[in-house]
C-alpha cells in the first residue's frame, strides 16, 4: 500500500459531516448557510521558528488548529471546516496518534471538521499549514477597518505569560521551573474565544487576535481606521502568574508578547452591558482598557498619565 495514503487513512481520515465530501475525493465539498460569506484564513507553523523539536505532539496538534480558529474569532466568523497539510521528514505513528487525536480534539470542539489536505516529505523539519473556513453575515463581519472614535478598547482573556514561557524555553531568562509550570500551558495550548466571537458580531466594531503583540497588533486596526488609541497600562489585564516578577519584564511580556490568541476589538460604549453579559455567558475574563481617539497612532499611559514608550512593539518574522 502506499505510505502517503495509508497514513492519511490512518490517521486523517473520519467520516464527513451530513452535506460535506471531506477526505477521499481530489476536492472537498461543504455547504455555506444562505446570507453567508465564507470566512478562511491559513497559517503555517515551521519546526525551529514556531515550535521547538521535543514539543509535546499533542500541544502541537492543537495548537496548529488553534492558531487559526483564533483568526475566525476575529473576523466573528462560526467555524465550518478545515485543511490540514504536513510536510514531515519521517513517518512517526506515536507523534502521528498523539497530533492527529489532539488536533481532533478541538476539531470536535469547536464544530470545524477536517476535511481534507496533504502530506509530503520534508527534507529538514516539521512544517504545518493549517487553513479554517468559516462564515459570517457579511454585514456583521468584524472588519480591522471599522473602528470609530468614541469606542471602547476591550481585551479578552490576559496578557504575558506565553511570552515569558517563551522566553524560558529560550534560555533568555533563568530557569524557574514553578514559573515555566505556570506559563507554559499558555504558550502551548491556546484556547482562542471562537464562541465569543461569534457573539461580538454585529455588536463589536472592529477586531483583530493579538497573536503578534498588543501594541503591534492594535496598531493595524489604528491604521485601517484612520484613528488612534488611547490604553490605561493599569487595566491591562496581566496573567496572574507574572505577579512579583520584574516591573520592565512584565511591561514588555504584556505590550509586546505574542502567542496570545485572544481577541483585542473596539465597541461602542453603549456596548458595555451587552458585552460584559455575552462574556459571562461563554465564561470569559474580559476587560476594558482603553478608548479609540481620533489623533492617529497608540499611546499606552502609565498611572501618572505619562506615555510608556513603545520600543518594541511586537513579533517580526523576519526581523
């Protein structure tokens, strides 16, 4: 039998939802609700740039799924199905079993099945491409460009402690293995608000995942607003497991940290009620910090309003 098709049946292979042709055919078929667009967004995960080569298969399976479904909850989309593609230098059925059945996991979770992809061999490392489709009504899309001045600044879940672990595992600080402990399942296991997004829809203004750092990441939905924004450094909302740490540390892991997976959006304040209900509803920390002004540009101030400077704002690939 061939290798490729046996491990994608292996490993890869359920039957379709009712109204899908999923894995099987040389294209998948699924259905969009009527009145809806289709929302899909890829992202691709490199050994050696985004993971590290001795993670834990089953942190990496559903960290590749929920790095993507962070983007539908961003766009207030419901997640429909899925892609996923592996380029992998040799063929491991232990880290294969331990990937695909996390990977399911939070395909089940979520209602995003799998649906199709590819598999090929890679000459160096692992690398990962994972593409999500989902819809939303496009006239409650949740679009970087629609921020207005006036609006709140919200933040779902909080801020730092992927980067600190990140930052552990990369020997940049000193090991501390009960801080490692503390962090390290959210660098590793992200659980992007997808349910929440799909309830800011038609509530939210506009909305972005903050996966590449506040300060960078709210600077794109800044720009294509044409505004800017004002944020209160105290009501940033900081992983409780970064309490005692260095106060410079701390900063820098909350304004430029990345690998956060929570959704930064803009709202009109007669929204707040509302808002805070909706995240109630989904058991969801979130949390006002700031207003949409109209002079261009991010300025984060301290308890005694002074500008924090910003001199890095956030996650470069290629810098």
């Amino acid at each position: 039998m061939n290798i490729e098709f046996d491990l994608i049946a292996r490993y890869f292979s359920r039957p379709a939802p009712c109204g899908f042709l999923g894995v099987g055919d040389d294209c998948a078929l699924f259905p969009v609700a009527a009145g809806h667009h289709l929302a899909t967004s890829t992202d691709l995960l490199v050994e050696g740039r985004h993971f590290f080569s001795d993670v834990d298969p089953a942190a990496l399976g559903h960290k590749a799924l929920a790095v993507n479904l962070s983007d539908l909850a961003a766009m207030g989309a419901q997640p429909v199905a899925c892609l996923l593609s592996l380029s992998l230098p040799a063929v491991d059925h232990d880290w294969l079993t331990a990937f695909s059945q996390s990977f399911y996991a939070l395909a089940d979770q979520a209602g995003c099945p799998l649906i199709g992809g590819d598999t090929t061999r890679s000459t160096a490392g692992i690398v990962i491409s994972v593409t999500v489709m989902g819809q939303v009504r496009p006239d409650q899309a949740l679009r970087r460009a629609a921020a207005q001045v006036g609006d709140d600044v919200w933040i779902t879940g909080d801020l730092g402690a992927a980067n600190i672990a990140l930052r552990l595992l990369q020997n940049e600080l000193p090991y501390n293995p009960d801080l490692l402990e503390a962090t390290r399942r959210a660098l590793e296991w992200p659980l992007p608000p997808w349910q929440f997004g799909q309830a800011l829809a038609g509530v939210a203004h506009a909305a972005l995942d903050i996966s590449d750092g506040l300060a960078q990441d709210i600077g794109h939905i800044l720009k294509a607003s044409g505004c800017g924004a004002e944020l209160e450094y105290l009501a940033l909302p900081v992983a409780p497991a970064l309490q005692g740490l260095d106060s410079q540390l701390v900063q820098a892991a909350v304004l430029a940290g990345g690998d956060v997976y929570q959704l930064c959006f803009t709202a009109a304040a007669g929204e707040r009620a509302r808002i805070l209900a909706l995240a109630a509803a989904s058991s969801l920390q979130v949390t006002r910090v700031g207003r949409v002004v109209a002079e261009p540009g991010l300025r984060v101030r301290a308890a005694d309003g002074t500008v924090i400077p910003l001199d890095k704002a956030g996650f470069d690939h290629f810098s």
